[in-house]
C-alpha cells in the first residue's frame, strides 16, 4: 500500500526536475501576473472584497448567502486581506491559487508532456479563474486534487472527503458536480467492500459524511433565496433546454456545434471504455440542468471544462480493465487529438481577452475611484445608480455611496432589499458633489455638473460580453481634469 500511496509523490519530485514542464509554470506565473496586473477588477469582484472588509461573520455565513446564493469560502478566505492590505492584494491571491492548480497538473497529471504545457494556458484556467479573481480561482486547485487522490480515495478517505468538501463549499455550481463524486464514491464503496476489511469500509463510510455535512449547511445558508437581480422564473420547456445544451457544449469545447459535440461524443465513448463514464455523467447532469431550468452564466461554463478534463485524468490513470482492451491505444489517440483541438481554440481565446484586458479596461472601477479622489469628493457625498457601480467602492476606506445601505456602515450591495427607484430630479435637488451611473455612456448633461464618460468591458474569449462603462457627474465646483476620462 505504501508503495502505491507513494506514486503520485514520485511522479510529482520527477516533473518537478524536468525543467521544461519547470519553465512552462514559470510562464504561466509571469504571463498571469503581467495580464494581472493591469486587470482592473469589475463590480462581481469587488462585491467579494467589500462584503469580507464589512460584513460580520454573522452577516456573512447566516444572512448575505441568501442573496448571494453561493458559500461564504471566497468570503472568509478575503477577510485578513481585506482588513490589512490593500484592494490590489486581489489579483495576486487568485493568481496565488491559480498557480497552484498548474502546479499540481503539470507536475502530477498523467497526460504527455504536451498535454501538460498547453493546457495551463487554456482560457478558463489562465484568464477566468487566475487573472479575474473570483471564487472560481478555486476550481482548478481542487478538483485537481481530487484527480490526483481519487484513485487513492478508499486508502486516503479523510483527506479525499475533505477535498470533495472544500468543492462543495466553493461554489454552489462546485456542490452540484460533487454530487456526482459523492454518489459514486458510495457506489464504488459497495462495490468494492469485498476487498476492504470491515473496518476500512466503515472509516470511509464516516469520512463521506464530511461533504454532507457541509452540503446541508450549504442549503441552511442560500435558501431561502432572497435574491432580486436574478430572474425568478423557471424554465421547463425544451427550447430552452436544447439552447442552454448547445450553449454548455460549445462555451466549454470549441464554440463549434458539429465539433464540439463531436468531442464530447468520442470522449464519452473513451469513458465507457475505461469506466468513467458514469462518473462524468453524475458529475455534469447536475449543473446542467441548473443551467437549463434556472440559471447559468458564462463564466459558470469553466467548471464543465474542468470535470472533462477530471474525468479524462482519471480515464488516463485508471488501472481498471477496459471493456474493449484492443481498441484502447487508438482511442486513446483519438482522444488526445481531441484535447488538443480544445486546447488549441482555449488558448486563442485565453490570448484574445489577455490582449484585450491588458490593452483595455475590463471595468472603469478604479479610473471613477482616482476622478472622485482627484476631484476631493467626501464620504456620504456620492450618489451611485445601478450595482456595477460598486466597482469603484474598495479603492476607499469608507464608505462613499450615500443612497446604498444608507442606515448601515456598509458598502457592498445587498440585493435582498427593495428596488431602488432612481428619481434624478430628486438627486440633483439634493445637490449630490457626484453622481456615478454604472452599465452606460450617458449624453445628457445636467446644470452645475460636468460629464465625464469611462469605458469598461467584460471581455469574453475573442469578444465583449457585457459593457461596463460609466458615466461620473462631478459638481462644477469640485471637477478637476483628469487625463483618464475617455
């Protein structure tokens, strides 16, 4: 037993000496840190920042997830930083974890070399879970965990679970997939119990209760949902279903419909042949069906990536007997070449919005927060409109916007209260020194304020999914140019 638990250890110190798989993380380090650095974080990471700076623990784990509708993970994870450093310290913790993740692939995973260069460059584990620091960053570290302690999962059951626990407690998309792992890691277990002593089989049966437990205290803390910004209707028709299927396949394969569906049709060939193929099923059927009757975003689809890439590494590494022995080096190529046409269109897009954000704004956060510092702007004087519009708000020690929370000492959104009606007769009567309005460009001016116009985008692969301009109104008396404006 010793020997095999020792495997993973071995292959990892061996990786870690080849000096070109070395290189390639060291690559991905800097090159993430350069697009990092001049990341402007938008309105869902900055919600993240403020809700650890302000929120009490109580507020944090019994109150905020009703709204938010994830675990509080990220949240607790952000409250040292957010107490003792400043905002800039995000990007480098989710380039911190993200980095990680790649050492843990490339250095433990038992795909060839190629497979081990490309892939940490591939869109969602370069730029959307490490350069845009949210709770995803998350994603790849642990569910490549799990791929390197799953084939040790009965030997090592605490740690295992453990692992399937920080999953579950990442993100709620994360709980949905590691329903598939906790189902058939009880089946494997009943399987299985003929060649574990009784005591082994009881151990592990204890340790699952782990990611159970902390799957209940997950539903205890999001429902109910107390959420306005999302829709509240249920979609229970098979238009929808085949849109947001099409949508799955295509955001997290090639973009491509034929192909894409191509792939995934030769892959799960290959995982019925190595006995994964269950396994991916439990894992996905979930958050698909999320996505289809309730809610997705685009973002949401790395996590789909990643359980193909699980389930391909554990298809990789699986000593168990194939149904067709013969047919399995060619399919094994065939699927290789598979990766490597996924691969090829990720990291395309992983350069286009790397391009694009380090050339362009990704939010005009911090260029409002340095116009309202230049301008000399006051704490409480600052009407802002619209949720993006936070973005602005952890470049101050204060609080700044006075129509947001304004019985509480707060800054960050809470989007269980009720609609805010927007009366701007009402604002400029009460002489605001700005106004900040999120999600547009405005041309209207008002009497005794200057105009100032910001651009920001929400780059997605090769294209903008959604703006992020701003429009910032500073009374006459106060504006002072700023070389920022656009």
């Amino acid at each position: 037993m010793q020997q095999r638990l020792g495997s993973n250890e071995t292959s990892g110190a061996s990786a870690a000496r080849d000096p070109v798989l070395t290189t390639a993380v060291v690559a991905f380090t800097l090159l993430a840190f350069l697009v990092g650095s001049v990341h402007e974080p938008w309105a869902d990471e900055a919600q993240a920042w403020l809700i650890a700076r302000d929120a009490t623990l109580h507020n944090l784990l019994f109150q905020l997830p009703h709204a938010e509708m994830n675990p509080s993970l990220w949240h607790l994870m952000l409250i040292l930083p957010s107490t003792y450093l400043s905002y800039e310290t995000l990007r480098y913790i989710a380039l911190f974890f993200g980095t990680l993740g790649v050492l843990l692939f490339v250095y433990y995973s038992p795909f060839p070399k190629p497979v081990k260069i490309i892939l940490p460059f591939t869109y969602f584990v370069f730029f959307q879970y490490t350069v845009v620091a949210r709770s995803y960053c998350l994603f790849a570290l642990v569910i490549f965990a799990i791929a390197i302690l799953y084939k040790h999962r009965f030997e090592r059951p605490f740690t295992y679970s453990v692992l399937i626990a920080l999953l579950v407690y990442t993100h709620s998309f994360g709980a949905l997939a590691s329903t598939g792992l906790i189902g058939m890691y009880v089946l494997d277990l009943l399987r299985e119990k003929r060649f574990l002593s009784k005591q082994a089989v009881i151990r592990n049966l204890a340790c699952i209760s782990i990611p159970l437990s902390v799957g209940c205290f997950l539903l205890y803390q999001v429902f109910p949902i107390r959420q306005r910004t999302l829709s509240t209707r249920w979609y229970f028709d098979l238009d929808h279903t085949l849109y947001v299927l099409k949508l799955s396949l295509n955001e997290s394969f090639t973009g491509i419909t034929v192909l894409s569906l191509l792939i995934l049709l030769i892959s799960m060939f290959w995982f019925w042949q190595r006995r994964v193929l269950l396994l991916y099923v439990a894992m996905v059927t979930p958050v698909v069906t999320v996505f289809s009757i309730k809610f997705y975003n685009y973002w949401h689809m790395g996590l789909l990536f990643l359980l193909w890439v699980l389930a391909l590494w554990i298809s990789f590494e699986s000593k168990t007997k194939s149904r067709v022995p013969s047919i399995v080096p060619y399919t094994r190529k065939i699927v290789l070449g598979c990766m490597y046409v996924v691969f090829g269109f990720h990291v395309y897009w992983s350069a286009a919005a790397s391009y694009a954000d380090y050339k362009g704004s990704y939010s005009c956060g911090r260029d409002v927060a340095q116009l309202l510092k230049h301008s000399g702007i006051k704490e409480r004087r600052v009407y802002a409109k619209n949720f993006w519009s936070i973005a602005a708000l952890p470049y101050f020690e204060g609080k700044m916007f006075y129509n947001i929370n304004p019985e509480f000492d707060f800054g960050y959104w809470t989007f269980f209260e009720p609609d805010r009606v927007d009366d701007m007769n009402m604002v400029l009567a009460s002489r605001p020194d700005a106004i900040v309005i999120a999600r547009q460009h405005s041309a209207i001016d008002f009497d005794g304020y200057v105009r100032h116009n910001f651009n920001g985008s929400v780059f997605w692969k090769d294209r903008i999914n959604e703006s992020n301009h701003c429009t910032v109104y500073i009374r006459e008396d106060l504006d002072q140019e700023t070389p920022k404006e656009q």
